[in-house]
C-alpha cells in the first residue's frame, strides 16, 4: 500500500519499526523489544524523510535502556530504539548519516542530516565502522592517548570488534607489536590473520594470563581497555613502567553484570603509568585528520574492515543481545533495506 508519493519514490503507508518493551536485565534478550507496525508520519517543516538502508547496532544503546548512557537521552518502554544508520533522502537519492533509530523510515531535521563522504570504492557501511564514530574512536585512542613508539607493545581487548579492529591496525601502522584479547579461538584467528595482530589471547581460555605473558615478554606499554575486569586485572599485571592505559569500554557496567572492575593502586604506582578515560565526543577536533588518513589507509587497502552483517529489521534484536554478549567479530551492521 502506497502512502505518499515523493520526488523520486513511493512510500509506503505504514512501516515496521522495534520499541523497548521492557528495561534489559543483564545482557539484553530479544524479548526486550517488540516490532510495531506504524504510519510513515510525512516530514514536517525543516525534516526531511529518509529511508534507513544500514542501520548500526552500538554498544551505548544498552546503557540507553536503562537510562544510563549520559549522552544520549533514556529510552522507555514503548519507545523507539535509537540508533544511527546509513540512509537516503527520499526526496533526493542523498546518501546520508541520519539518527534513524530501529524503524524503516524516519522524519529527521534535516539540519542533523550529513552527508555521506567517503573515498572511491569505500563500501557505504564503513560510515558507520572504521570511518565513523567506532573509527574516530580507535585513532584518538591510538594516535592522542597511547601514542605508541617503534616496538612497543600494545594491547587491544575488544581487539576483533568494531573499534578494536582499527585500534590494532593503527598501532601496527605505527610500528607496535600488538596483541589481541579476544573472545574465543575463533576470533583469535582472526584477529592474527585479517587484522594482522602479532599474537591473540583467548579471554576465555583459562591459562589466558600465562598466554599473555608469553606474547608480552617485556611487558605492555599501550593498553586500550573494552573487556571485563578480569581481563582489566589481568593485563595490567604485565603493565611496563611508564605504561598508558585508555578506558575505553567497561561492558559489564553495560549489561549490569559482575562486580564494576577495580584499579589496583599500588602497582599503577610502581609502574608509573598513565591511566586515561576516553570519550570520544572529546576528540572531535581529530575528525577532519582522521577521515582523510584513515580514509586513504581504507581507500588503498592498508586498513582491513571487517562486518558482522545482519538481514532484514526484525534482526536487529537478536543481533544486538550477540553484540552485548561478545557474539560478533566487526561492526554490526543490520541490512534494513537494498541500496
Ligand atoms: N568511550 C567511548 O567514547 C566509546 C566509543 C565507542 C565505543 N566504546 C566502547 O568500546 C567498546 C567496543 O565497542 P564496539 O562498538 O567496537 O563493540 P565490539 O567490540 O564490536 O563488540 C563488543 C565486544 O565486547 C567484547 N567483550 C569483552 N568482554 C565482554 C563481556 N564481559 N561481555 C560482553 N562482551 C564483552 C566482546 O568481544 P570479545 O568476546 O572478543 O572480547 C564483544 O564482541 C564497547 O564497550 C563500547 O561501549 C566507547
């Protein structure tokens, strides 16, 4: 059924859409949000309709579910889920970044609209990955606050997801050696052979700290946290002196699970380290520097990316409680529509 015609498309009446239908406890359970049919509202003065072709799945959105995410307003039962997605303009054809949330159309100000630039024979998804916000993150956490030298090492947890992929790759690029904490041998894999880590750990292996110190023999001097406390605890024990470490990701305090990961003072101070929390709306001076270097490391194949690709809108809940639970190797991605 048509709704509305516009400039170059026709929108249909109604459309699906995914609302919180209860607050997560823990890791998130599909049963958590609800699919609703609902009007595709006409944009109204200064919005502009777009159409969500590849909507992105973000780990801040679960601190969102329970009104914890202090950048980003709470969600409530019945709400839609936010989220960001690579759209277009129905009006237009305009590839766009929109804040589109979990539904097939959305009217958007069309000030809060940008568009999509990206170097020829870019995929439009790494917009949402390793040339947008998990990106920016990965290069202020590598090139501002680690700043690692000729032969350092540094460690990356998190190290095959959206941001820790780049994080590796650019720290490589600097000429570190770079280790992986990843979940599972299979992400260690991958971690080795597509992102090109020196060495992986296996989180879950219980001998993991004796494989880390194998692959640190002379300590860590770069660690960029986004795993639980165990894995916190555990590289820091192999902190070099003079070690920088970068909070960047705390996703047991996401899920609300476990006991909130402690810093162990006295040996901060024996090593001297520097210990930095990371936000990346901070670093926002960096993107003009970021995209057009990583932008050309992606462009000529020097920076790999990597997609957890899902299909269809309904798959969005089931795809973000495997994100929250460390299911996914890369950015996850739901296809809400064809290009
Ligand atoms: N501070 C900031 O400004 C900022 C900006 C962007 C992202 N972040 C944070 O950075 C982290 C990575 O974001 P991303 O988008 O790249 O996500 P991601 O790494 O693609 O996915 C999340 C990963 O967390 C890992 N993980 C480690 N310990 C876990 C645990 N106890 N429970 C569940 N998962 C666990 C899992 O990987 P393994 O199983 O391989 O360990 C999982 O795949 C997130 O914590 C996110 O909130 C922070």
């Amino acid at each position: 059924m048509t709704g509305h015609l516009t400039g170059r498309t026709a929108v249909p009446a109604a459309q699906r859409r995914i609302v919180l239908a209860r607050r997560p406890d823990g890791v998130p359970a599909e049963a958590d949000f609800r699919v609703e049919t609902a009007a595709v509202a006409p944009p109204g003065p200064g919005e502009a309709l777009v159409r969500t072709v590849h909507l992105s799945l973000d780990p801040y959105v679960r601190g969102t579910l329970t009104g914890r995410d202090l950048g980003h307003p709470p969600v409530r039962p019945g709400d839609l889920v936010p989220g960001r997605a690579v759209a277009r303009v129905v009006d237009t054809g305009e590839w766009v970044l929109a804040e589109t949330g979990w539904q097939e159309y959305a009217a958007v100000p069309s000030t809060s609209l940008r568009p999509l630039s990206l170097p020829p024979g870019v995929p439009r998804t790494a917009a949402l990955g390793a040339l947008g916000t998990p990106g920016l993150t990965a290069y202020a956490a590598v090139t501002r606050l680690l700043r690692p030298a000729v032969g350092d090492t540094v460690v990356v947890s998190s190290a095959t997801g959206a941001v820790g992929g780049v994080a590796g790759q650019l720290a490589a690029l600097a000429g570190a050696r770079t280790v992986a904490v990843a979940g599972g041998p299979e992400k260690c894999r991958i971690a080795v052979e597509h992102f090109g880590y020196t060495a992986a750990v296996d989180r879950h292996d219980p001998s993991w700290t004796e494989a880390l110190a194998a692959a640190c023999p002379d300590g860590v001097d770069g660690y960029l946290h986004m795993a639980g406390g165990a894995v916190l605890e555990g590289v820091l024990n192999r902190l070099a002196v003079g070690g920088r470490v970068v909070l960047c990701g705390l996703p047991e305090n996401a899920n609300e699970v476990g006991t909130p990961a402690a810093l162990p003072a006295g040996l901060l101070m024996r090593t001297r380290a520097v210990v930095r929390g990371l936000v990346v709306f901070d670093h926002e001076d960096l993107a003009p520097r970021f995209a057009r270097r990583v932008g050309a490391l992606v462009a000529e194949g020097r920076l790999r990316l990597l997609e957890d690709v899902h299909e269809g809108l309904e798959s969005a809940p089931a795809a973000f409680r495997r994100l929250m639970s460390g299911g996914n190797a890369g950015k996850t991605i739901v296809r809400v529509a064809q290009g």
